[in-house]
C-alpha cells in the first residue's frame, strides 16, 4: 500500500510541476486615423432639349409682339463651404447682330422657375444674377427667353453668344 500511496504523492507532483497557472484575459487597443479629403467642385449643365442653343421663330409683331424660345435646363451642382455663395450669371457677347443691322440685347429677356433662380431678367452685355444660393447642393431650374418682336427690325438672321458663368468657392 506504500508504494501505492507513494505513487499516487509522485502523480500529483508531477501533475502540479507540469501545469501552467492561468492568467486573466488581456486586451490591447490600437487607433486608426482617418482622413476624408473633400474639395470644393461645380458643375453647370444646360440644355434645351439635345443642344444648348436658342432659336426664334419668326412671327407677325401686331399677332405676337414677342417670341419665345424652347426653354433651357439649368442644373447646377455646387460643392463649398456650408456658407459659401454660389452663383450663376449670364453675359451676352454683344447685341443681336445680322451683317450691321442690331437688335439691341435689352430685348432679350427671360423668365425663371427653381429655387434661388432669378425669376426674371434683361440681356445685357455685362453679367446679370441667374441664381444665388448658399452651400453646397443641386439647384435645378428652367429659363425662358422671349424677344421683342416689333416691325421696325431689318430683316436676317441675328445672332450672340450667351456664356454662363457658374462660382462657387
């Protein structure tokens, strides 16, 4: 029975020499930065159906004594500041011009709809407001041109350039 009971002392020892103790469970962090680069960027689409151009027909001044174009599509994607203006104008090149006959460009006018889109305004050869709005966003509108029709115009084909100018810092 002594060698049993020595046996069983001898097991425990070797039980207890070859265990590892148990240690709590550990943790560990680690942080990561991260950085989103998001730079102001615009962009200004018109349209008037598949083109970006406007035509007058012609028509009998004492019937219709002004003539209206197809109106145009303006969207306008604006990416800036939270209190950052941005701004469309339009500039006429010059007047109506046909050979040396002129139809002024003050009988160019138009009509908007949109939010922050101008809802009227005059042609003119310096810049005039079409929309003015704050932060980013989309402004999406439409502009009807309409001109003067009177008698008292030389006969051609009168032409311009009409260029938009979208601002947004």
């Amino acid at each position: 029975m002594k060698k049993a009971v020595w046996s069983g002392i001898i097991a425990a020892a070797g039980v207890l020499a070859l265990s590892t103790s148990v240690y709590a469970q550990q943790t560990a962090n680690a942080t990561v930065n991260v950085t989103a680069n998001v730079n102001a960027k615009a962009k200004l689409t018109i349209n008037s159906g598949s083109t970006a151009s406007i035509t007058f027909a012609d028509a009998d001044p004492d019937v219709s004594p002004t003539v209206s174009a197809t109106p145009l599509d303006i969207a306008v994607k604006a990416r800036t500041t939270g209190n950052g203006a941005v701004t469309v104008t339009v500039r006429a090149s010059q007047d109506l011009t046909s050979g040396t006959d002129v139809i002024a460009i003050s009988a160019l006018k138009w009509t908007s709809t949109g939010a922050n889109f101008a809802p009227t305004g005059t042609s003119a050869t310096t810049a005039v407001s079409v929309l003015s709005a704050t932060g980013s966003g989309n402004h999406n509108g439409t502009q009807t041109y309409a001109l003067d029709n009177t008698w008292t115009y030389a006969t051609g084909t009168y032409t311009t350039t009409l260029t938009y100018t979208l601002t947004a810092p």
